[in-house]
C-alpha cells in the first residue's frame, strides 16, 4: 500500500521481535494481560530440568565442544538451545531475545525505536509483515500487512529464527535494505528499496472535521497512549463534538493496560472490555469502572489491525454499541508476558501464557473481528510498485504494466484497462501524465516516469478525501447524530 499507517520497514526497534504485542505491567515482569490478574503469571509454575534431561543438555554441549572441528561459541550454543525450545512450541508469538533484541524490545513498549517502521511476526518460518508504522520508511515504500518478507539485500530470510532475520533487517540511520517481497495476488516477487531512519513514535492524531465529527487516529498502544489519547478527545469534547470516528487501522497493538484504560472512557461501568483465559481455563473479566459517552461512535480497522486494537474493537462493539467499519481484523487473541529478571543476562523470554475473548466469550485467534458494516479501499491504495529496471511500453503484458494502469486509474488518466496489457489508451494516458509532471511525453514508462507515478499516487492516498473507510465512518456517525436528533 503506498500509504497507510502497529511502514518502508523500520522493523519495529527489532520487529518487536515479531510478536503483535499485547503487553501490560505486572509485579512480575512484563505482561500481556495484566488486566486479567496476577493468578495468569502464578499458574506458570516453575519446573526448570529433571536430572536426566539436564545431564542430556550437558553431555550435549561436552560432546559438542570436545568433538567439533573448529572452536565454538558455548553462548552461542546455549542462546541456540533456548532458541530451540521456543521454536519447537510452533507459536510465532513466543520468542526469545537477546540482550540487544531485548533493549529494542522494551523501547518500542516505550513507543520509540530505529529502522525501517515496521512490525513482523513469524509464521511457518515465514517473515510476515504485521503492519507498517504510520509515516515510516516503511509505509511510504508500500510495505503492506500480510506481505512476506523473502530476502533482504539479497540475503535469504528463509529458514533463519525472527531474531535473525530482524538483524538482517535492521541497520544504521540512511543506509538502504533492499527487500523483496511476497505480496497475496501478485505472480512475481516484488521489490522495495528502503532507506532506513530512526522512528520517533506519535501514536495519537486528532482532527475536527465538518458537522464538528471528531476523527482520532490511534498508531500503537504504547505507554504514553492512553494519557495521549484522553488529551485529545478532551479537546475534542470541548469544541462541541457530536460523534468521534475512532481509526485503528493498521494499529499492530500494544500494552494491554492502555487498552483497557482507553476503553473504559466508552464501555459504562460494570460491562466487560476483555477476558483472558489461562491453561487451565480458567477466566478472568475486565470490567470497565468508567462511563459511556452520550454522541455516537465507530471504529474504522482493516487487516492490519492487530492485538489490542481487535481489543479495542470487540469491547466497544460489544458492551459500547460502536459499530465496526472497513475490513476483517488481523486475528491475533493471545496473550503473552515477557520474562527477563529470571534470565539474568539482559536477554528475555516472551511467552504466550492466556488466550484473550471478547467481552462475548468469542475467540477471535486467525479469524479476526468482522466489520458491520464492510468498507473496501480504491485498488490503487494497495498497488504494487513498479519495477524500474524496465521502461514499459506499447504492446507489453505485464504485471507492471497492470500497476501503472491502476496509478493512471486513480491519478484520472483514464488508460480504459487494467489488465496489463499496453495497449495505444495506455500510451496515451501516459503521455497525458507526462506532460502534466513536465517529463518528455514519449509514452513509455521509465524509471523517471514511474517513480513520479508513484509519487503522485502517494498524495493521492494521503488525501482524506479519497479514504473510503474514513469518508464511510464520518458518515455512518453524521447518520446516527440525525437520528438521534429525531427521536427527541
């Protein structure tokens, strides 16, 4: 997507280690899901190694370094055992970290980090892109949710652990990762050249649109959001607001205390926000100790919208009356609690420790929250980009050749198809672009050309006008408002 806000890959300070994080504070250590209680983190009782299975361990690691040809790292090869165990639960949820990951992991909680901007999981082995960050490199490049990551600068992703493959793609502020991507729907890998920059994460964005409908654009669930997000709809409140879209789209998640925190400004007191169930099945409720609010309100969310942004979207769907808008949710309902003191090195252990419901008992896991009301974007928001190593012409059939006709499509170039084929509408439609950017009108698609299509599509995208989902929400809200001044 050449826009879009949980972006041109900043790999979320160490991909957040790839997990869609639903983390919260406890006395214990870092949990997803403090809300539900301490009793989740007292149900892991700790075990640690019967005498035979460490004495495996140790014979292991003797035979190992005695026997190996060249010197080994022993750190190495512990971390590697953790590794192991953590690979072998099959949840791409549960990760270890290294120290380094680890401090990366803990300043994205914080709500800043450095690289390309965006958050990824691993799912069969496969890099899978959660979502990009609002106004990363990432985003800006058309990193989409769902797109996997094959290799970067060339060097194959396949069959590293997450924690590898985040080294591979992170790097220094200015220097490029080139990616190549599998996207859903497109034959052949596509490619991104990304330049990576540091990320100063702003997870709440506000504005005031006609009929005084407030729109609230929430990026990530980190610690300062939920203070963030009572701030601005304060301010909202203030100046007359009679409704509020709230936009969690592409939001891979968060702190779970901020979620919840968020949501009681909407669920009345008493109603359920979240359940978490352990190991055991046994559940615990949050109820909300606040108050709803007397305007109407939406929640916009796509496939991008991860953790606790679905959180989000079931409790106030279901215990606030809030419809949904857009597209079927992400799907991730797990709950985990990172483990780094126990360790004692500065690495950690993220493990999913509860599975979480929405406040109907429902689990959401790999199916996602469905919208009431369905909401899809123009096709020229989710284009693939062009590859500029060969200038399109007359009479080519390509699958570039289809996402310069989309771009033409959305700019108002009018092509006439959107087939791939390059037919003499294309030439034309081009030729009439070019002129227009002031480029020689030869009607062929070069690199020049291309990248000043992309270009101008981005502000195409960028121009709320053109959001069917946002438009859709402040309509369904300026509806509602209506309707409840006929019925007094």
């Amino acid at each position: 997507m050449l826009k879009k806000s949980t972006a041109a890959f900043m790999i979320v300070a160490a991909l957040l280690c790839g997990s869609l994080l639903t983390l919260g504070v406890t006395g214990y250590t870092h949990v997803s899901g403090q809300a539900a209680g301490e009793g989740l983190v007292a149900a892991l009782q700790p075990t640690g190694l019967q005498d035979k299975e460490s004495k495996k361990l140790g014979t292991a690691l003797s035979l190992i370094e005695s026997n190996y040809y060249e010197t080994v790292d022993r750190e190495k090869l512990i971390d590697g055992a953790v590794n192991g165990m953590m690979e072998a639960l099959g949840d791409p949820y549960s990760n270890y970290m290294g120290k380094e990951t680890a401090e990366r992991f803990e300043e994205s909680i914080e709500g800043s980090f450095s690289g390309i901007g965006a958050e990824v999981s691993s799912d069969n082995g496969k890099v899978v892109v959660v979502s990009p960050i609002k106004g990363s490199p990432a985003e800006k490049a058309g990193i989409q949710a769902k797109d996997i990551i094959l290799s970067v600068n060339g060097e194959s992703l396949e069959g590293l652990d997450l924690n590898d493959a985040v080294a591979k793609i992170r790097g220094p502020k200015g220097s490029e990762a080139k990616l190549k991507i599998q996207r859903t729907g497109t034959a052949e890998p596509l490619e991104f050249a990304i330049t990576r920059d540091d990320v100063r994460l702003e997870t709440v964005y506000a504005t005031m649109e006609k009929d005084s409908i407030g729109v609230i654009e929430v990026t990530q669930f980190s610690q300062n959001t939920a203070d963030r997000f009572k701030e601005e709809l304060t301010k909202l409140e203030a100046q007359g607001m009679k409704g509020l879209v709230l936009d969690v789209r592409n939001d891979p998640g968060g702190v779970l205390p901020i979620v919840i925190e968020m949501a009681e400004q909407f669920v009345p007191a008493g109603k359920a926000i979240v359940q978490v169930e352990d190991k055991n099945k046994k559940r615990e409720v949050s109820t909300s100790n606040g108050s709803s609010k007397k305007y109407p309100v939406v929640v916009l969310m796509n496939k991008g919208s991860a953790s606790a942004s679905e959180i989000l979207a079931g409790a106030l769907q279901q215990s606030a009356g809030a419809k949904l808008i857009g597209e079927n949710s992400f799907g991730k309902g797990t709950v985990q609690t990172s483990f780094e003191k126990q360790l004692g090195d500065g690495s950690l252990l993220k493990i999913t420790i509860a599975k979480w419901l929405t406040p109907d008992g429902t689990w959401i896991h790999g199916k996602g929250i469905k919208p009431d009301i369905a909401v899809a974007q123009p096709d020229y928001f989710s284009v693939a980009p062009i590859n500029k190593s060969v200038t399109l012409q007359y009479n080519m059939n390509s699958s570039d050749v289809k996402s310069a006709q989309t771009m033409l499509e959305g700019l108002g170039y009018k092509p006439g198809r959107k087939d791939g084929y390059f037919d003499a509408a294309t030439k034309e439609a081009v030729k009439k672009f070019q002129s227009a950017s002031k480029l020689q009108a030869t009607g062929a698609i070069d690199a020049k050309t291309a990248e000043a299509l992309e270009l101008a599509l981005i502000k195409v995208i960028q121009d709320p006008a053109h959001d069917n989902q946002r438009n859709k929400g402040i309509e369904e809200v300026r509806k509602e408002i209506k309707a409840a001044a006929s019925n007094k």
